[in-house]
C-alpha cells in the first residue's frame, strides 16, 4: 500500500515524509493523541503512515483497527514476543519502501526497535513522544530507567509535560533536544439524543440523578480505588458513577464495590468505542490519578464543557486553571476528593464554556499537529546526534 499524496494547497517547501510507530494494547489516551495526529498531519499535507506493533498478546489489534475504521494509512508490523529481529526487519522494509525521512515513536517498546532499525539509516531522524511514565512496579521502573538511557540517542524528545522535561535533563538529555507539543484531540460532535438515551438504557443510567465518570484504564496509577472510596462516602442515592476502560484492576474494584456496598450505583461499563457518545452521558468527570502528564481524558471533557474534578498532578493544573468548573485535589488525598466529588455531585449540571473555549483554540488536532510539522522541518538537514 503506498503512501497518500500531499494535500494539494501544501505548502510549496519540501515536507517530511514521517512513519508513527506505537505498541499498544488498547486506544487509551495516547492512542487517541495518536490518531488525532494523524488526521491533523493529513490536513497539513504530510506524508504520515502509522505502523503498530503486533500485540502477540491479544487476539484483535484495537489502534490498528481504529485507524483502519479512521480511514488512517496504517500497517502491522509482525512482532511474536518480547524481542522479534522480524520486526526490525520489517520497520526497516518500511523505511526504505517508504522513504521516510522521519521515524516518530510513541512508547518504549518502540523506541527500542526504531533504535535498532535505524542504525544503518543515519538518514532518519529519530523523534520520541513521551506520553507519560507508569512505574507502579519494579519492572515498569526498569523499563523506564533503560528508555532515558536509549532516548539519549534520539534526536528530539517531545514532552507533553512540563516536568518531563526536568527529568530529561537529569537523565542526561541535551536540552536543546527536548520540545514540548501539548496535546490535542479531534474537536467533539454531540451525539444525538436518541443515542443518549439508547446509551443510558444499555447502561441502566436512567433517571435525573447525575453520572459521574472515570474514564481510563483500571490500573493502580490511575487510583480508582480511592474514587471508589469517595463516591461510596458521599454520593446520594439517586447518583451513578460510570467507570469506562479495561485493566488489571477491574476485578478487585469490582469486589471493592459490592464491598462498600454502592454495586447497584456503580456501571463499569468496559473498553468501549464509542466513548465519544458516552460522553453525552457524564455530569462530572472524576480523574484521581497518583501520575500523569497531559491527560487526554481532561481535554475530552473540558472540550464538551464537562467539569472535572482531579488530582494536581502532571500538567491537570495547567488545563483546569482554563476551566470555570475545574476542581483540584491533592493526590492520594481521600479527604479532599470526597468534599470536591460531594460539592460536584449536590450542583446542577453546568456547562464550562470557557473550558470548552480553550481547548477549541489551543488543543485541537490542527494545532498539535503544526507543532509537529515545526519540529519535523526543524529536524531536516541535522545530523544524527550521538550523545
């Protein structure tokens, strides 16, 4: 399959051609920022082709997938375990297809095997995205020391984060390598009535009483358990919390749930794709998370003029002080997120349109995606920085 033509209105300087490589297990906020990026390169007349790694672990390959149903230039590179030489070998392939001048990885996994694949091709330029660090184990914090080690060996790193950029320089990285790009979304429609009300059928979300959210992977970083603790504290009777996403966590929340006894008022309701009309469905958006960087969740709601309630952690503040509705709490810090959620939850529903405001003209797809476009030009002519 070759790779789609510039847009006719390009500009008339030479644009970089740029493979987007990513391992992924779901579509999660980087796989969104992923595929926002895609479409947003499209527009800008780039040449931008989308290789996933083969999840060995799953059956289906939901970001390939989704970009595929996106109408996305997307390949599969085969990948059989931990460490596959096939898929070095195939990346290569599509490099020399593709004739990429630019090889943009987003996760770890990633960065290894563009490092491989590339050593020969001094020609690429090498671009990492870091989307945010998980280190809830010893081996995640493993992973993530030997990814500063080989990033050093890249030729930018995007930060989506300010204080990602303070742990680059303390890993070593020059910091004339390192660029930060907010992130951006696809820029929401409302979905239509008779969908929300299909929707709140399926999920037995009937009635005036109001949805709280938490949309994300059910894994510890993400800290569901405290949200569980909160809402089971304050929420009244007539109110649900809707848990959206998948993860190692889904049965012991479940079971701390029934626990608390508040089973019957909390829907844990899956991965789903259909997320954007979910959000027809949420009052409030709660994010309790002990880390992140710019979380594409708070974008999402902030966007449709959902408020949000979430820990100061990672660049939230920076969002929510856009916000008319934004509400933070300190990490780890049930007290706080019990008064935040009981305030949120005893209030109308409100609509933020400076939130929705802000993220329309700073965090649009468009928007990140000339950031990367800047970054790429920049990139071209430079050698390989060997550091």
């Amino acid at each position: 399959m070759g790779m789609p033509p510039p847009a006719p209105d390009a500009a008339s300087a030479p644009l970089p051609s740029v493979l987007q490589l990513r391992s992924s297990a779901g579509v999660y906020g980087a796989e969104r920022v992923l595929l926002a990026l895609g479409d947003g390169l499209r527009r800008q007349g780039v040449r931008s082709r989308l290789l996933g790694i083969h999840n060995y672990l799953l059956e289906r390959q939901p970001l390939h997938e989704a970009a595929l149903a996106a109408g996305q230039d997307t390949v599969l590179l085969p990948c059989r375990g931990r460490i596959d030489m096939r898929t070095v070998s195939a990346l290569g392939a599509q490099l020399d297809a593709t004739g990429a001048g630019v090889l943009h990885v987003h996760d770890y996994k990633s960065a290894f095997y563009a490092w491989l694949a590339t050593r020969q091709r001094p020609r690429v330029k090498l671009v990492a995205t870091l989307h945010g660090w998980v280190e809830s184990s010893q081996a995640l914090r493993l992973y993530t020391t030997l990814e500063l080690a080989l990033l050093r060996r890249f030729d930018a790193l995007v930060v989506v984060a300010r204080d990602q950029a303070a742990r680059l320089l303390r890993a070593g990285v020059p910091a004339a390598r390192i660029h930060q790009v907010d992130n951006g979304i696809a820029l929401p429609a409302a979905p239509s009535p008779e969908r929300v009300a299909a929707l709140r059928g399926e999920l037995d979300l009937a009635g005036p009483g109001p949805v709280l959210a938490a949309v994300a992977r059910l894994s510890p970083e993400k800290n569901l358990a405290l949200l569980l603790a909160a809402f089971a504290a304050v929420a009244r009777d007539d109110a649900r919390l809707l848990l959206v996403g998948d993860g190692p966590e889904r049965r012991a929340l479940e079971a701390q749930a029934e626990a608390l006894g508040v089973q019957s008022r909390v829907r844990f309701a899956g991965a789903r794709a259909d997320v954007d009309d979910l959000w027809g469905l949420v009052d409030c958006l709660a994010l309790p998370s002990l880390s992140e960087g710019m979380p594409l969740v708070v974008l999402e709601a902030m966007a449709r003029g959902i408020p949000v309630v979430a820990s100061a952690v990672g660049d939230v503040p920076r969002l929510l002080a856009n916000a008319s509705h934004g509400r933070l709490v300190p990490p780890g810090d049930e007290a706080a997120l019990r008064a935040a959620l009981g305030e949120a939850l005893a209030l109308p529903r409100r609509h933020d349109a400076q939130a929705a405001a802000f993220v329309q003209s700073a965090h649009s797809a468009d928007a990140m995606a000339a950031r990367y476009l800047d970054l790429y030009q920049e990139l071209s002519g430079h050698g390989r920085k060997t550091a």
